[in-house]
C-alpha cells in the first residue's frame, strides 16, 4: 500500500535514498574536465548549459558562441522532459536579453539633488551597505517580519534564504495570488496534492484534453505545447473553452465560445451529465472518492438547457462533448489551467475541474494526471533560521487559510497602514517581479510603496518597479550566471544546471553573490557558508552522485524514479492527502473555513451598456515584462493590439489599425492608444489584448509607449475569498477615439 | 469576413507593408531611356529614310540630348542599386531572361552610338570644331561612310531599348498590375510619343513640327488604346488583377493616373495638336510638355502601383 | 536530389520559433526574416478556421528570381534550392520584384538574401534546417523528395497538401500540409 503522506515526509528529508540509487553513477567521479567555460560538443562546437529564464518553465538547453566568442545562439538539451530539444520563441531568442543595451548597467541608490529625486551611481559595496543598514535598522524597530521578499526567478531563491536568514518568512510570489493559487488550492482540496509545475498532465498520451481558457500555442509552456502537437498527430480529441477563437480552439474538435464568466455553469452541467447517464469511472469513484451522493443531488440542476441560457452554448454541444470525455476516459485531462485567477470564484471552479478529473478517473491514469517525481538535492548545511514572531496571516486573522502560498496582494495590502492590522510592512526586496505591472489596483501597490521605508529592486532592466526602488541592483542575465540546480518534478526526476556562457556584461552581479555579499554584511554569513557557488554546486552534486564537472558537460541528468509509478495500478489501494484519505468531491477543508463543499454557480456581473469586458492573455513570443525590451522578440511582436469583434467595430466605426483609447468602469484611461485589430476572432460582449504591453519608462526603448497595458486598466479584483487569489476579468473598457485631455490620463 | 495577417512582424520595409524596393530612381530611368529611344529612334528612322534634310532637328539637334539622358539615367540606376560596387557584375555575363541584363547591354551598344551620332553631327551645333588628331577624323570618316548600318543598328536598339522600358516591368508576373504584355508595347509607345514630343519642342521649322505633331497624335491614339486594351484584360483576368485594375479605377492612383497621365499626358496635348494643326495659335511648347510630362508620370505610376499589387495577403 | 520542405497547418500554432531560431543561425539582422508567419482567418464568429502558415522562398522549381537576375548572382544549387552568390549581386532588386511571395530582402550589407534552406550550415552537415529542428511542434518536414523514404515524401503521400500561388507557374518545393 503506497501512502502520499509518507512520501511526501520522505521526499522532504532529504536525498537520502536518491542518494544512495545515484551512487552507481559514480563513474563520474573524479572525471575532470578542462575547466573551461566552454565544453566541446559531439560536432566540436563550443557550448555550455543553460536552463532558460525567459518564462517558468525552465527548458535546459545550450548556449553558442560564434568565432569571436559572442554569444550567438541557443537551442534545447535534447535530455531535458522539459523541452526535448526544442526551445520556444522565448527561449531562443533569448540572446536578445543578454544584448540588450538598455540593461541595468550599475547599482543606483536613490538620492536627492536640489529638491528632484534621482538615481545616483554606486559601487556594490556603497548599495549593499545601504541596504544591510536599513534592514538592521527596521530590524530593530519594527522586528525583521515587518519585511517582504517579492520573487519570481530563478535567483530569488538566494534572497528567500537571506529573509529566512534575517528572520521573515513573507516570500510572495506573483504567482499565485495572480496566477495558479485557485488551483493548487482547488486541487489540494480534492486530492490532496498539487497541479505543480510543469503541470502534470499527461497530454502526450491522452485522448482527449479539454483546456478551458488555457490558451496553449498562445500560452508558450513548451512542453505542453509539443505534447498538445503530439495527441493532434495521434487523434485525440480537443475541446477549447474559450470566449476567443484561439489557437488551440482552430486546432480543436470542438470550440466551444463561452461566455465569458460563465464555465463554472458549464463544468457543473458536465458533471451533471457524466453522472445522469452514468459516464463517470465507477469502480474508480467508488473505490477513491468521497462525497458522490452528495455531488449527485446538488448538481442536479445544472442541465444542458439551464447552462445554454447562461453561457450560450448549445446544449447537444455540452452534452457531445460530456460524451467525448466519457468516450476518451480515463485518458482525458480536464486541464487545471495555469492563469486561473479570473472572477473570483476560481477556487470554486477549479474544484469542479478536479472534481470531473476524478469522475472521469482521469487522475493517476495514463492520458491524465500521473504522479511526477522530483529529484532532492541536500541544503548546504546551515545554522537553524529564527523563528519569526509574525507572518503576513497576521494582517488577516481568519481569511485565506487554505491558501498554501503568500499572498503577494496580501503583503501589499499590508504595506498600507491600518489600525485594524497588526503588521505594516515596511520593507520589500524585488527580485525579478515588475510588481507595477503584474499586480491588480494600481493605486493600491502605489500607496503601499510610498509607505515603505525601503524598496530594493533586484532586476536586469530598468522595468517600471525599478522606478520606485531606493536602491536598484542590476542582475546579470540567465547567460551570464550560476543559480542554484533545476530540479522540478518531472516523469522522470532530473535536474539542470545553469552556467555563465559569457562574463557579465557591465557592472552586473549574480544574485547569489548579492545574496551572499548581503548576508556577510548584515552578519548573516553562517548562513552563506560556502566560499562561492561553484563550491555549492558541486557539494549538492557529488552528494546524489554527480559532480559539477560532469553537468558542465551534460547539462541535464535524469535520475531512475524512487517511489511508486506515473500511474495508479488496477485496484491499487491508496491514501490521498486529504482529510477523508479519499478524492474529496464533497471538501471538507472548504467546509471547515465555511465555504460551499461543493460548488456552486453564482453569477458574475456583465458590462454595462457601451462597454466590453476585458480579457487578456499572451502572445507566444513574450513574456509580459520579462521580454517587452528584447530586440529579438520585439522584431517578431513590437506592440499589441485591441481585438473587437467587427460588429462591434461597425457600431464605433473603428477600422483595423486605428489607435484609440480605452477607458474603464472606474473611468480609468489608458496612458498609451491601443491599436485596433478588428477580427471575428473575439466575442462581440469582450474585447482582448497581450498582458505586457504599454510600458511607461522611457528606458526601455523599444518598449515604451508600445500597445496597451492590461493591467492599468484593472482597477477592479474580484477577491477569491478562499485563497485571496485576485480574480481581474471583472473590468470593462469602452473606446475614445480622440486623444483624452492630459489631466485625464492615469498614470 | 477574411482575415490574413503577417503574425510574425516582418517589417523589411522593401517588402512591407507592400513592396517598395524601387523608387524615384527607376521610373525615371525608365522614361529617359524611353525619351532617348524616341528621339534615337526618329533620327535614325529619318536617316535611313533619307530625309535628314527636312527633319534636321529630329536628326541633327534633338539627338545631342541623349547621351546626357542616358547618362542621367544610368546614374539614376546606379544611384537605386544597393550594391553598388558591385555594378560591373552586370558586365560579366548575358542573360537573356534577364530584362535587367540585356537593358543593361542595349544601353551598352545604344549609349555609344548616341554619342557617335552627336559627334558626327557636332559640326551643327559647334560649326567651327575640329577634332585636331587624325585618327579621330578617319574614325569620324568611317562611320560617316557606314551611317545607313549605325542607322539600322540605332533603329533597332532604340526599339529594344523603348520596349525593354515596359518590358522590365511585365516581366514581373509576381506584380499582378505589371503582369501584362501590354506594358512593353505602351512603354514604347510612350517613348516614342515622348521622343516626337521632345523634336517638337526642339525644332523652329513649323514643316518639321507639324510632320512631327501628327505622327504624335497617333502615337497617343495607340497609347489610349493599348491603355484601354490593358485595363479589358485586367478585369477579365484573376481576382489579383482585377484588385490591380482596381487601383486605377476607383483605388489610390484613380486621380494621379487619369488625371495627369491620360488628360493631361495624351488628350489635352492631343486636343492641343488638332488645333494647332487646325491653324488656331498657340505656345507651341505646351503639347510637347505635357506629353513628355505624361510619359514621366505614366512610369512613376506603373512603378509604384505595380509595387502595390501582389498576390498574397 | 529535390530537397522541399512540408509545414502542417494542422499542428502549427504560429508560434514563430522558426523564425527567431532562423535569425540567430542565419546571423540575419534585427529587423528582417528569412522566414515570416501568415494566419488567415476565416468565417463568422463562432463558425471559424484558422490556416498558420511558417512562410520562407520556396525553392521554386521554375524560379523567377533566378530568371530575371542580370548577374547570375540568383542561381541554382545542390537538390534545387536557389540561393544568392552575394559577392555578384549588385542589389538591383529585380529578383525582389520577381518573387511573387516577397520571400527575399535586401540585407543592409547591400546584397539580397533570402532563405538558403541551411544548405551549407547545416543540411550539408547532415543537419535539419534550423526552423525545422527547434519548431516546438514539430510541425515541419525536410529532405529529398526523390527519396521516396524521406519525412516529406511520406508525410507528403499520406497527406493532402497545397503549395502557394500555384497559378504562377514557380513550382514551389515548399508544401503545405492541409
Ligand atoms: N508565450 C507565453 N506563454 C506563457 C506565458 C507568457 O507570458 N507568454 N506565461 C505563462 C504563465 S505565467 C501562465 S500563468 C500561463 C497562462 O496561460 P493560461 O493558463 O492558458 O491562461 P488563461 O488565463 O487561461 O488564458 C487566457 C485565455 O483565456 C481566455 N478567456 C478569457 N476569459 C475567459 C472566460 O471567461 N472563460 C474562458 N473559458 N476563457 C476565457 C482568453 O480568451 C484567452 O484565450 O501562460 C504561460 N505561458
Ligand atoms: N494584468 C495582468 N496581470 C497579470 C497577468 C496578466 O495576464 N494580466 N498575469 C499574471 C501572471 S499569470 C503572472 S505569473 C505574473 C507574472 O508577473 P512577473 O513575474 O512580475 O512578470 P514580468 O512582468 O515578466 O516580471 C519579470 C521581471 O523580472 C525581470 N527579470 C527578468 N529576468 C531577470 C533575471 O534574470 N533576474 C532578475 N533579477 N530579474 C529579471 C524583468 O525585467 C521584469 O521586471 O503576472 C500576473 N499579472
Ligand atoms: S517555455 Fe520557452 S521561455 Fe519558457 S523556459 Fe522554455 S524555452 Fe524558455
Ligand atoms: S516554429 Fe513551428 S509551430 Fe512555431 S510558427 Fe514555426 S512552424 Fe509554426
Ligand atoms: S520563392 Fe521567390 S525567391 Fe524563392 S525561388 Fe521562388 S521566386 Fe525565387
Ligand atoms: S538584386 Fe542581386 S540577386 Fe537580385 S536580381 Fe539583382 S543582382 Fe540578382
Ligand atoms: S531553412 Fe534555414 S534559412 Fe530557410 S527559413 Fe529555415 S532556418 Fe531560415
Ligand atoms: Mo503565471
């Protein structure tokens, strides 16, 4: 009998038994190789291993360099599950990063010169003692908890031990509240685990994938893509859930145009049909789940023709496609999605996902959910972090409970004094996040930072955050730099190493030198006890059986997996994490915190005479922010552009190409016009854009005044209130075709 | 509604939005090699015929302008090449399917005779010249003697020359607009148009101008004509031509081309002529003008049209 | 030997790899392509279609590039492909003019240039063209149509297909998966 929760209590300790299975490897100990930056390919040529930072997937890959020792190309490591080989635009063109000239190029420290704010120019040693000082100070005064870390990168983990170090455990990152919180949530409540990333779907082998919103093709998470491409060449069934004809409804059997806001309508009448005309797994259900009866009566109402006057789509569509997934089952992936914070009931919706995943039994079988596996590498060894005296949950007695990460809003919120709180944060580290772009209501994260005593921003280019940094340390890029291994869950276990390709261009620094150099000078260099992080590395490697020398060569290892299959066996007994040890369709944790055990569908509010709902999502060449500047994919993809349906162009006679401005339900209007691409593509109630556009800092030169930005126009969250998740598609934006008058314009 | 996009930013602004590659440069080239091959044409035409006498300015003065024409022109094509260092690759091979490559080599044997038949004509211009070397007189003697066979070979060449203006063009079936057989006829028709319009303007013999003004207003005849002829075929050809078409009858170049290439390049002047000839009195210089003016805009507007016009997209 | 190139509509989802992937084999500059991407949509919300296509020259059979070139510069080579010998080219852009799917650009340098298929950087080498060895959903076919057990001759048996602009009589060895 296999029991997750031994697993997870296992895997947690430590490497110990990966340890030990890796020893047979140890033919490579004691290899030496030249140590050269470069190591020789099979074709001679010179490259060395990277895992890309263009976006979250990480694909491992190699880095070329030309005759004169430039950088010149990147492509896959075939090795890598992550990629296979095969890098996206992203990630290829991700040289265009490392020759950006627009880079941060020195330390900056805010200062003041004649009564005007400006950034002076400092050695590291000047920022980094300012920074030590200002923490010791706030420290002192308000105790270390009352201290941020906001990250999303590969190097930010140096920074979470710094803060872990320094005694806050307040590491938020972008990612969930504003992205796959309601998820993780959702499906931690049901089956008592985590989608993960790369998420767990088995879309290679599946017959049938249903991807509600995730627009894959457009959202660029490689291996999902190439997976998506191989269940298309071996027949399986696609079925899209989006408002837009995107590109993964052109590729889909069935295209089914929601209106927006409403799947939770929809998901509900899938399940009540699967379980009416008795589609659903079960011997599966019966044997792994909790709360059938329960779900059956309260879904009852949730008919193909209910559902039709609400989301608009016709009920044999609903009830062929409830078939399609019956049909495929349990090879069928009702996928999670990944940006999943949309209106506010997205833990909800995301728990009628998972709730049809285990009807259909699609969860630890083959072509739906297999059990990933991750290869642990040991912690240097370090003296025990403080206990911090307070977290962020302090600011917010009662709420959230289940969210399982920080709220990234959260911490914003509480930058921002109030009585009623009892934790004002007073300082934030920024590591790769653009924090002005990324997070919902605007005006609130301004207020919030001009109430923090210091702001650090940790960045390679000067984004929009940086702009309000007391002190802006500029990173080197992915290519010019070690970070710690890459060991996501995988099939296969594997980690990946990143290594500079070239010495870091101007004065920019590796954030574990920040890290460390920080730590020495806030007396927290016990905690950095190794001498430079080749040594780090190459301690973590030769305890599973590798060795640095050995990754410099081949950039990606894979270790044999340690606990159970991919794959449920045939009446396999197993205990899911979850309170009832069973796939809970009825939750109890949601029930407990006093919210619907099983969901409900409420509506949403619509757009008001003369508006239209704003929907966003991504293009494949960029990556919000992290690209907006790259001259490579600023080639490919220079600007976006506001879709609207030609009937609703007709009614504002707009015409493809023409610029206007947005203005939203809060009479917010946008900084930059928006072009017009008038295209059937897009429903006539919404109109859609590519989140990271629009870009207001007059450095990034190829970015600015580009597009339109997304994110200023949502000024309005819809809160999930179980896991403080920031639903923002609850905003509506009319058109003005004549420049505003300047006072007007929000910033 | 049919949407089709370039997704992926190609912004090579010699292809898009549409293609752009040729510019001033090209389309004057085209109608001073055309005007040069007009005026070559006539002299040569009233040479062989015999008729220096009564043509003297289409033979003897109208030609001293077409060596500096074609140098012109040549520099206008020099100046448009994005090589340019490497022109003399040109020269290195023939190739037949090439309408660049033979244009080049036709202005190769043209722009010397041109320069011949000025010299040997230089005694009108300049009565008092010597060529002071012996040598130079015995050449200028022998081609003196052989001036039927330069003739003929002018005759011939400023034909090529006059067709390979439109010929550069329709070779182009990749441009739907220059994708017709019609261009070749027009452009020489225009050259020659252009090159009478230029003795007219020229010439102080009223017997000349008049001779010349005829033959003119053929010459426009057949230009509506041909114009008319192309513009059937478009329409009762592909979708593409028929969008070609389109940028005359009613899209961007509906004014510019109407209304400067055929009223006021071919029936204004026209209209003119018949009066003149008629005996009402006139500034004999604005028929001529206006055609030539004409022949210029009729090669700017097929060049940048025909760049509009594409298959795709 | 024909090398030719087949792109499956069906599975390519405009991502545009292959054209970054090119630009940084080929050492084309910022701000020109050797290879572009075309989505045509068709219909009337909610009855659509979507048709990606990775475009780049077509290694025309009856190439007009070729035919109009005065120096000789546009030529052919091994397995049909039709590249530019840019020290004879002199930039007169008539074969830019000729191409009926605009595949060619004047580089900055002076000369045209144009796809090359990767002959010599890679396909000599025994190596998929950079396009088709990064495309994410492996959308892409290359190699020998006279070979009948080359990925474009089966992929090209065992499927429907179309080439562009066939009424202009180039024989295009560049085909379309549909
Ligand atoms: N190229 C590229 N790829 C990326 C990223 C990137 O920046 N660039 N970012 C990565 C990250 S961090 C994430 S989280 C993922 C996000 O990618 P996904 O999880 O795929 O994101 P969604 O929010 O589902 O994506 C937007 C889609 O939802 C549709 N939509 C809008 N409103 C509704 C609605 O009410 N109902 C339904 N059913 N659909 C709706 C939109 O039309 C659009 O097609 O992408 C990842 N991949
Ligand atoms: N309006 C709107 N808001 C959104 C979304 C949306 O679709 N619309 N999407 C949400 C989602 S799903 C997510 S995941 C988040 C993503 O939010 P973020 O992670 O904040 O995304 P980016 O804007 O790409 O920010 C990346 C920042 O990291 C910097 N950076 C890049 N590389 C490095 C590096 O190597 N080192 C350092 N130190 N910095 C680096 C970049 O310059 C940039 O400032 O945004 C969320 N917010
Ligand atoms: S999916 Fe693309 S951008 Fe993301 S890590 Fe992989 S190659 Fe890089
Ligand atoms: S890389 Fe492949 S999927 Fe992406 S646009 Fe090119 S052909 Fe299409
Ligand atoms: S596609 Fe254009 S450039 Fe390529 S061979 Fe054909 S005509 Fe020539
Ligand atoms: S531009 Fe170069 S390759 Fe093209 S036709 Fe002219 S000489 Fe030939
Ligand atoms: S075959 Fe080579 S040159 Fe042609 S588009 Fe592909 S990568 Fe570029
Ligand atoms: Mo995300």
């Amino acid at each position: 009998m296999a029991n997750r929760r031994e697993f997870i209590k296992i895997s947690s300790i430590g490497a110990g038994g990966l340890a030990l299975a890796a020893n047979t490897f140890s033919w490579s100990k004691g290899m030496s190789f030249a140590d050269d930056l470069l190591s020789p390919d099979k074709k001679g040529a010179l490259r060395t291993p990277t895992y890309c930072e263009l976006c979250f997937w990480k694909c491992a890959g190699w880095v070329y360099k030309d005759e004169r020792g430039e950088i010149k190309k990147i492509t896959g490591n075939d090795d890598d599950p992550h990629c296979n080989g095969r890098f996206c635009p992203r990630g290829t063109g991700g040289v265009g990063m490392y020759h950006d000239k627009d880079r941060l190029k020195k330390p900056l420290i805010r200062a003041e010169e004649r009564g005007k704010q400006i950034f002076r120019e400092a050695s590291w040693d000047e920022a980094l003692d300012y920074i030590a000082e200002k923490l010791g100070k706030i420290a002192r005064e308000h105790g270390p908890e009352c201290v941020a870390l906001f990250t999303h990168g590969s190097g930010g983990k140096f920074f979470g031990d710094l803060m872990k170090a320094y005694g806050s455990t307040n590491i938020a990152a972008p990612s969930f509240a504003q992205c796959r919180g309601p998820r993780e949530v959702g499906f931690l409540a049901t089956f008592g685990e985590l989608v993960l990333s790369p998420e767990r779907t088995d879309i290679r082998d599946t017959k049938c994938l249903v991807l509600i919103g995730s627009h894959l093709g457009e959202n660029m998470h490689n291996g999902q893509v190439q997976e998506m491409s191989d269940a298309i060449d071996k027949g399986a069934t696609i079925i899209t859930v989006d408002p837009r004809f995107s590109i993964a409804a052109s590729k889909s059997k069935y295209w089914m145009p929601i209106k927006p806001a409403t799947d939770l309508a929809l998901l509900l009448t899938w399940i009540n049909l699967i379980i009416e005309n008795e589609w659903y797994d079960k011997d599966y259900v019966e044997k792994y789940t909790y709360g059938f009866d329960v779900l059956k009566e309260r879904v009852k109402p949730y008919t193909p023709q209910w559902a039709y006057g609400i989301t608009g789509l016709k009920p044999e569509m609903i009830y062929d496609t409830a078939k399609a997934m019956h049909d495929a089952s349990p090879a069928v992936i009702v996928h999670p999605g990944r940006h999943v914070t949309w209106y506010g009931d997205d833990t909800q919706r995301s728990r009628a996902v998972a709730i049809l995943n285990a009807l259909l039994g699609s969860w630890g079988r083959r072509g739906g959910f297999y059990y990933p596996e991750k290869a642990s590498l040991p912690d240097y060894p370090h003296p025990p972090y403080p206990k911090p005296k307070r977290t962020w949950r302090d600011a917010f007695p009662g709420k959230f409970n289940l969210a399982n990460e920080v709220l990234s809003t959260g911490i914003c919120d509480a930058s921002i004094p109030n009585t009623a709180r009892d934790c004002t944060f007073k300082a934030w580290l920024v590591y790769g996040t653009n924090l002005i772009k990324t997070l919902p209501e605007r005006k609130k994260t301004l207020e919030a930072i001009q109430n923090l005593e210091l702001l650090v921003a940790i960045d390679t280019m000067p984004m929009e955050i940086t702009g309000y940094a007391d002190v802006i340390l500029p990173e080197c890029t992915y290519l010019e730099r070690y970070d710690m291994l890459r060991t996501n869950p995988h099939r296969e276990p594997n980690i990946a190493l990143r290594m500079p390709a070239a010495k870091p261009k101007y004065d920019t620094k590796p954030a574990w030198w920040m890290a460390k150099k920080l730590a020495d000078k806030m007396g927290l260099g016990d905690y950095f006890a190794w001498n430079d992080i080749e040594e780090l590395l190459d301690w973590q490697l030769k305890k599973i059986g590798s060795s640095l020398d050995e990754m410099k060569r081949i950039g990606v290892k894979k270790f044999p997996r340690q606990y159970d299959d991919l794959y449920f066996w045939p009446d396999q007994d197993f205990i899911f994490n979850t309170n009832s040890g069973k796939i809970e369709l009825y939750s109890t944790d949601l029930e407990k915190e006093g919210f619907d055990p099983i969901p409900k569908y409420t509506p949403h509010p619509e757009p008001p005479e003369g508006y239209y709902r704003l929907i966003y999502g991504r293009a494949p060449m960029h990556t919000f922010s992290r690209t907006i500047n790259n001259p490579n994919l600023v080639d490919l993809m220079d600007e976006n552009t506001v879709w609207v349906n030609p009937k609703v162009a007709k009614i504002w006679y707009l015409e493809n190409g023409q610029e206007v401005y947005l203005q939203n339900q809060d009479g917010v209007i946008s900084k930059f016009p928006i072009k017009v691409r008038v295209t059937e593509r897009i429903r006539w109630d919404s109109v859609y854009m590519v989140h990271g556009f629009g870009h207001s800092n007059k450095k990034l030169s190829r970015a600015y005044g580009k597009g339109g930005s997304d994110s200023e126009l949502i000024s309005k969250v819809m809160l999930d209130p179980v896991m403080g998740g920031t639903g923002m598609r609850g905003n509506f934006v009319t058109f003005l075709t004549e420049k505003p008058v300047e006072e007007e314009v929000a910033s | 509604m049919k949407e089709e996009i370039i997704t992926s930013g190609r912004m090579n602004p010699y292809i898009d939005p549409h293609l752009n590659i040729w510019h001033w440069q090209i389309p004057l080239y085209l109608f001073l090699g055309g005007l040069a091959a007009g005026i070559l044409f006539f002299a040569a035409l009233y040479t062989i015929q015999g008729k220096q006498d009564k043509y003297r300015t289409a033979v003897k003065i109208a030609p001293f302008i077409t060596p500096f024409i074609l140098i012109i022109g040549l520099i206008a094509l020099f100046w448009d090449l994005k090589h340019k260092l490497y022109f003399w690759q040109l020269y290195t091979t023939i190739r037949f399917e090439s309408p660049m490559s033979w244009g080049a080599w036709t202005l190769m044997v043209v722009t010397p005779l041109s320069f011949i038949w000025c010299a040997l004509n230089i005694k009108v211009i300049f009565p008092d010249w010597d060529w002071k070397f012996q040598w130079v007189k015995e050449v200028e003697a022998f081609f003196r003697r052989n001036i039927l066979v330069i003739s003929w070979i002018l005759l011939i060449f400023s034909l090529i020359l006059g067709v390979y203006t439109g010929i550069l063009f329709s070779a182009f079936n990749a441009r739907p607009l220059w994708n017709t057989s019609i261009l070749g006829p027009l452009f020489l028709a225009s050259g020659l148009s252009a090159g009478a319009a230029a003795i007219v303007l020229l010439s102080k013999d009223h017997f000349e101008r008049v001779q010349m003004a005829k033959i003119d207003l053929i010459i426009i005849a057949v230009e509506l004509f041909l114009i008319i002829h192309m513009f059937m075929g478009f329409l009762a050809s592909t979708q593409v031509q028929i969008d070609a078409a389109n940028l005359f009858l009613g899209g961007p170049y509906t004014t510019p081309f109407w209304l400067f290439v055929v009223m006021l390049g071919m029936v204004f002047p026209a209209i003119l002529e018949i009066l003149e000839l008629r005996g009402y009195k006139m500034p004999h210089y604005i028929a001529p003008i206006l055609v030539m003016f004409g022949s210029l805009m009729l090669r700017f507007i097929i060049a940048y049209a025909g760049q509009e016009s594409r298959w795709l997209y | 030997m024909r090398y030719a190139m087949a792109i499956d509509t069906k599975k390519c989802v405009g991502c545009s790899d292959c054209v970054v992937a090119c630009q940084t084999e080929n050492n084309v500059p910022i701000g020109y392509c050797r290879d572009w991407i075309v989505e045509v949509t068709d219909g009337t919300y909610p009855q659509l279609e979507i048709e990606i296509r990775s475009e780049r020259c077509n290694h025309c059979e009856n190439a007009p590039c070729v035919r109009c070139c005065p120096t000789g510069a546009s030529h052919y080579e091994d397995g049909g492909t039709v590249l530019v010998t840019h020290h004879k080219c002199i930039g007169c852009g008539a074969c830019i003019a000729s191409c009926p799917y605009d595949a060619r650009y004047s580089h900055p340098d002076g000369y045209v240039d144009k796809c090359t298929f990767c002959l010599d950087n890679r396909v000599k080498k025994g190596e998929d063209p950079a396009c088709v060895s990064v495309c994410p959903t492996k959308c892409m076919y290359f190699g020998d149509l006279d070979d009948p057990n080359s990925d474009v001759s089966r992929v090209l048996k065992m499927r429907k297909w179309k080439t562009l602009i066939p009424e202009a009589g180039t024989k295009p060895h560049v085909y379309y998966l549909i």
